[in-house]
C-alpha cells in the first residue's frame, strides 16, 4: 500500500516540475507567472489540473 503512495507523490512531484518549467518558459506576464507557479505548488493535483486546463503554454508550443 505504502509503494503506491510513494510511486503516486513521485508522479505528482514530476508532472509539477514540469508544469512550473512550461510556465517559467511562456510568454506570459511576471505576476501570471509568479501566480501560476504559486497555485501549482500550494495546491499540487488541483493547481496541475487548473494549468492544463487554462494555464499559460510553453513558448515553443506555440506555431
């Protein structure tokens, strides 16, 4: 039971970093920045679903 958890945060904890590198590299303004970066890392899963969802993309998705 334990394993999963651990297996569960470790994948929470990679799909934030990413998501905090694709807002740290958009083109979007400081402070949307600063504040996406904020909801992804006060509230993890939430703050993930929230960016997919509406967040700022990564410059170089943009074509």
């Amino acid at each position: 039971m334990f394993e999963y958890a651990g297996i569960g945060g470790l994948i929470i904890l990679v799909l934030n970093i990413w998501a905090i590198v694709s807002i740290i590299g958009s083109g979007a303004s400081t402070g949307s920045k600063v504040l996406w970066t904020l909801l992804v890392l006060l509230l993890p899963i939430l703050g993930f679903i929230a960016w997919l969802i509406a967040g700022p993309r990564s410059s170089k998705a943009a074509i």
